[in-house]
C-alpha cells in the first residue's frame, strides 16, 4: 500500500524554480515602470520648458522695441533662458509679395536650460518675428 499512495505536490526544486521565475519577472516589469516613470518626467520637464520659452518669444516686443542682442534670466528656481536676436534676412530664392508693407525681420532664439552638471538638460527654440518699421515694438 505504501507504493501506491504517494503523495500529490511540489518539489522543493519546483518551488525555488517558480520563485526564481516570478522573481525575474517582477524584476523587469519594476525596470519597465520605472522606466516609463522617468520618460514621463523628461516629457513633462520638455514640455514646461516648451511653454516658458514660448511665453517668452511672445512676449518679446510686447513692453520695448525689439533690438538685436543677447539677454538672459530665470524663469523659476529650476528653468533658466539665453535669449539671442538678431536681424533676420529671407533668403534670396524667396518669394517678394509687391506692394507689401515694409517689415523689420528678426530671429529670435531661445535656449531654455534644467538641471545641474551631468542632469543638465536643455531645449533651443527658433521664430521669426516681423515688425512694421515705426511702430512701437
């Protein structure tokens, strides 16, 4: 009787086996939400940088004339900006509209920057602003 009733059941080999599986799945699937976790911020990070430097281009010729030239600042205690104008020229294969308004051209480019040292990250924004010549900014 003894040969016949054999008892149903793990091993402990298929134990530690199904540990050492599950465990190694938990383990890439942590790798998996982490990493997605710090995508998310580097997005969220280029995003806000985004809309500072936009509010910046927009707001530049707002309160004074704009004026080729470099300037730089803060936005917040994280976000810092360079900001460089300079004449723009279209180029020479460029359609000329006749009997357009004259138009002052000026590229703006914004360089806003996060981080310190290694984690340093930035982002480089371009546009080109037209003004009518004598009038404000």
């Amino acid at each position: 009787m003894r040969g016949d009733a054999r008892q149903q059941g793990f091993t402990l080999i298929e134990m530690l086996a199904a540990f050492v599986v599950f465990a190694l799945g938990f383990a890439v699937m942590m790798d998996v939400a982490s990493s997605g976790m710090r995508n998310a911020r580097r997005a969220a990070e280029q995003t806000e940088a985004a809309l500072w430097a936009q509010s910046l281009m927009d707001a530049a010729g707002i309160d004074a004339k704009i004026e080729p030239g470099a300037s730089s600042g803060k936005f917040d205690r994280k976000y810092r900006w360079d900001m460089q104008v300079s004449d723009w020229e279209p180029p020479a294969d460029a359609a000329r509209f006749e009997g357009a308004a004259p138009l002052e051209l000026y590229r703006i480019e914004v360089v806003v920057r996060w981080g310190n040292g290694q984690t340093e990250r930035s982002s480089k924004f371009v546009t080109v602003r037209a003004v009518q010549p004598g009038i404000g900014g």
